[in-house]
C-alpha cells in the first residue's frame, strides 16, 4: 500500500516484502501469494480489483 500506483516486479516484492535474498522462482511464488491475497480480498470486499497485474513488469496495487 505505500507503493500505491507503482508497478513492482516479483523481484522487488519478495526483497521488499518478504526479505527473500536471492530471487531464483520469484514469479512463481508471488504469483501464489498474490492469487492468496487477491482470495482473501474477495472474501472481505467481494472483489479484488485492487491488485492488477501487468503483463510482463509485475503488479500494481490501487485502492
């Protein structure tokens, strides 16, 4: 959510987010965590617009 608007790659994320040192799989496991997130917002909001993915650069958040 600090990030709100930017695109940020898979990479970034699991540095940022997730601490992760070295990013070997990284579409893969932030795919799964964002489709985990992307469950868990339908179910509180009833969507999960907010978190858009872009094609070939990463994800973007917008609330």
């Amino acid at each position: 959510m600090e990030h709100e608007g930017e695109i940020l790659h898979p990479r970034d994320l699991l540095v940022d987010v997730w601490q992760y040192h070295d990013a070997a799989g990284a579409s893969t496991l932030v795919r799964a965590h964002v489709s985990n997130l992307r469950r868990k917002l339908r179910d509180v909001l009833g969507t999960s617009d907010q978190i858009q993915t872009i094609r070939g650069k990463g994800y973007r958040f917008s609330a």
